[in-house]
C-alpha cells in the first residue's frame, strides 16, 4: 500500500493507517475516492490490496478516512427494529427465484441475481455492478451486468477477493442508472460515498448485499485446487459453489474434464482458514448498509446446526430500507420470487459463523488495541451488548486469542 520508493508524492496517512493494522477488505472504495492515483491490486498472500500512484489532496484524504471500512463503519437505526446480532430490519423472508435457471445458477435461492435481473428488465436501471470470474478462473473481476445473460454469468458466491468500488467513478459517468451488488462492506463504503457524491444516491437508487463470513485469499483457491488435484496452470474455468444449493467447488481443466468437492469441504475445511484479518474483526458481515440482503436460509438438524445436504436453494431476504420492501414487494408481485415469513429468532441457529464473530467481536479488538494494534472505529454496531450474549468464557478466550496471533503477527 505504500509507494513506490522512487515516487516524489506524501503516502496516504489513510491508506498507512489501514496497511500497518492489516485492516483493508478490499472494496475499492479509496480508488473510487482518488481515481487515477489509487488502483487496486493483488498483492501476497492474494488480497485485493490499494497502491497509491499519485499525491492526493487534502479533500481526497478526508474523504478515505471517512468512507474505508477499514478504518470505520457507523450504523444508524433510524427507528427500525434494531437486532444486537443483525442491526437494524424492517422484514425477513424465505423464498427463491421462480425463474429455475436462476434459482439453479445462484449461490442459494438465486434472489440477487432476480432482483438484478428484475432490475434490468423493467428497464429500472441500465446496468448493474457486480462481479463474475476474471481471467484467472479463481479470480474476480468488477462488471457491469447490462442484462440477464451477464446476470447468470456473474451469478454465485465466490470466495475470493473482490473490489467491485474500484471501477466507480468509470461507471457513473453518462449519468447511467445502476444497482450496485456487493460484500457488506463494500455496501458500507459506497453507502459512505454516496453521502458525499450526491451522483451516488441519484444514480444507484438500489445496493443489495450478502451475508459475508470473510474473504479467502487467492492462496486459498491455490489450497482448494491443490486438494483436487490440480493447479491454476491446469484450471480453465472455477466455480465455487451454486448449480444446487450449496453446490460443489468446480474446477474444469483444459482436457474438458472437471474435479469437484463438497462445499462443506471446500469452504469449512479449506477457504476459511485463509481469510483476511479484517473480516476476523468484521462487525457487519450481514450488510446493515444494504437496501436488501440475502444469505443461505439453510435448514437446520436437531441440534439447530445447518444442514450442508444438496437440495434446491432458499435465499433469506433480510429487508433494510423501505427501497429495499418496496423492490422484494415488486418481485413478488411480478411472480419474480416466492417468499414465506421468516421467524429472526432461528436466524442466530442457522447463521453459527456470524453469531460467534459478533460474540467474538469486542473481545478480539481489546485484544488487538492491547497490543497497540489499529481496530476500526465502529459506531452504533452494538459491539458491548453482542459481547455480553456471548459470555465472559467466550470473551476471555478471543482476547488472548487474538493477543497471541497478534504478536506473533499472524493475521
Ligand atoms: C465471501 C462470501 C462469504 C459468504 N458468507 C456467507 C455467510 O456467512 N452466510 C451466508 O448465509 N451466506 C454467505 N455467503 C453466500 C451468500 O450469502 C449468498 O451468495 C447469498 O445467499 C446470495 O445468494 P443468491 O442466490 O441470492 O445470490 P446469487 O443470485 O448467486 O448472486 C450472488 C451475487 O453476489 C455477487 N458476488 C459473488 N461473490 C462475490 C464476491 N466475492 N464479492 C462481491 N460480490 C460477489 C455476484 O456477482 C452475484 O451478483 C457468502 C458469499 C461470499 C461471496
Ligand atoms: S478497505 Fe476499501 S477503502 Fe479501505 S483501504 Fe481497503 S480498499 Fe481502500
Ligand atoms: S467479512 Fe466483513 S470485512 Fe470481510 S469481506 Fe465480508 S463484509 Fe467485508
């Protein structure tokens, strides 16, 4: 993140401050708030990483400290309903797209991709910024998806790094009408740029998001290859879950034929060893920024632990914002998506991963403060009163955790 020796320009004091905590996500949102002197890149172990390649100025530096997520989130309720675990809701479904493709395609019930798909054909806005498959097939490149061919392409979860904010100001140009589908934080941080730019709110009336356990990085995708049997060399084509619900890890290699692995393998067992340090002290991995957010509604076992076992895919539509009723509202009247009530009490049994990070939460950045270490300055996320639900045995545990990790540098 920082510059290049030779260079004749002052480094962002934002961008070092997000590099010596190891706190950036990768969203892109600085190199929407600098273009042309912040880009995106992948850097070792394989994260989506700034590099500043010109001076910034005063206004420019202001605005990165205020929008990175790595340097800061704050939520306001605004009179929702306001969950300890889950931020401010208005409603929460269960459903699926009614088109089989997209339903098949997506990573659980295909509901994004409807509601971009949607989008596009109502002729409500003339793009839609998401992500598909770079070059490198474990990689992700930003897009914009102009109709539902380029929706299915980019459809599914992949568990690899993403910057979908960096190509932002390229595609507010023309005054054209988009949605924005992003991580959570990636959400926060345009959230964060549209109180700045008033073109953001004009343009982009809709940001959905997903729930996000943390990003693996690209050594992860290596690892998940490696298991297969196969290398990036070999690998023409990768998907990492969706067609089913989870769907299994795809690799297809240039001989045409394809090895695959469970998700419960593929995720569980290798990718999330290898996510970012910024998303162990995530506070918002359910999008508390987004207009509406899906996650997997997945089924439960006795015990109230998820059930992983291929089925078709439901999507939980957690509604935000009253743009996002108003878009879930139209979907079901167009027949688009079917939806029943969902009970937020089952969400904390069927989301294991966000309720413990939540419950982790506080504990992880005395740890990391402890230190000396940098944390996000996150206002309004209710950090105190989801540390308390986890319990002091919980507390005691991820501070010295993350005492240790953090002085062994290990993040
Ligand atoms: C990194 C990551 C972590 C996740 N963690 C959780 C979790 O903790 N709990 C949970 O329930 N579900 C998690 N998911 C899955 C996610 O919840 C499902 O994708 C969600 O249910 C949406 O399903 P869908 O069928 O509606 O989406 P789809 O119709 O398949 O659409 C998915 C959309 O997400 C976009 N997208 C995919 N990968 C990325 C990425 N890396 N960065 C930015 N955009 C992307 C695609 O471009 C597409 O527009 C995670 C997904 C990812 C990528
Ligand atoms: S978190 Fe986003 S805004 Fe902050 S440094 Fe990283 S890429 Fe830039
Ligand atoms: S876990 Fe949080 S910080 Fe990490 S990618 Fe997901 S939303 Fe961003």
């Amino acid at each position: 993140m920082s510059r290049d020796a030779s260079s004749q320009f002052v480094p962002s004091s934002s961008l070092d401050k997000v590099a010596r905590g190891s706190l950036c996500a990768g969203c892109g949102g600085c190199a929407a708030a600098a273009p042309g002197r912040i880009a995106m890149e992948l850097q070792p172990p394989g994260y989506l990483r700034p590099v500043q390649s010109g001076p910034l100025d005063a206004a420019e530096e202001a605005r990165i400290a205020r929008i990175c997520p790595g340097l800061g989130q704050r939520v306001n309720p605004a009179g929702r309903r306001n969950d300890v675990l889950w931020g401010p809701w208005i409603a929460a479904e269960t459903g699926n797209s009614t088109d089989p493709e997209l339903r098949y395609r997506g990573s659980s019930g295909g509901g994004l991709s409807q509601a971009a798909a949607y989008l596009l054909e109502a002729g409500e806005v003339d793009a839609v910024i998401c992500i598909a498959a770079a070059e490198d097939p474990v990689a992700n490149r930003p897009v914009l998806a102009t109709n539902r061919a380029e929706v299915l392409e980019a459809a599914g979860s992949r568990y690899a790094p993403s910057s979908p904010l960096a190509d932002l100001e390229a595609h507010l140009q023309g005054g054209r009408r988009l949605a924005f589908i992003g991580k959570p934080c990636d959400v926060a941080a345009l959230r964060a740029l549209a109180a700045e730019d008033p073109r953001i709110s004009r343009q982009i009336p809709w940001m959905l998001s997903f729930f996000c356990a943390g990003v693996p990085s690209h050594s992860g995708a290596e690892a998940v290859l490696a298991a297969l049997g196969t290398s990036l060399g070999e690998t023409v084509s990768f998907r990492y879950r969706g067609q089913g619900w989870p769907g299994r890890a795809t690799a297809t290699l240039r001989d045409g034929s394809t090895r695959d692995m469970s998700y419960h393998d593929s995720w569980g067992e290798i990718l999330s060893r290898h996510i970012q340090h910024r998303c162990k002290i995530c506070a918002d991995g359910t999008g508390t920024a987004a207009d509406l957010v899906c996650a997997d509604a997945w089924e439960t076992d006795d015990r109230g632990y998820p059930l992983f076992e291929e089925q078709d895919g439901t999507s939980l539509f957690l509604v935000r914002t009253a743009a996002g009723g108003a878009l879930l509202e139209r979907l079901r009247a167009a027949g688009k998506v079917e939806t029943a009530p969902f009970d937020m009490s089952r969400l904390r049994a069927i989301q294991p991963g966000q309720r413990n990070r939540r419950h982790a939460l506080l504990a992880r950045l005395w740890g990391l403060r402890a230190i000396g270490r940098p944390v996000p300055d996150y206002r309004g996320l209710q950090i105190g009163a989801a540390a308390r639900q986890g319990g002091s045995a919980v507390f005691a545990r991820n501070f010295l955790g993350m005492v240790r990790r953090g002085l062994r540098r290990r993040d």
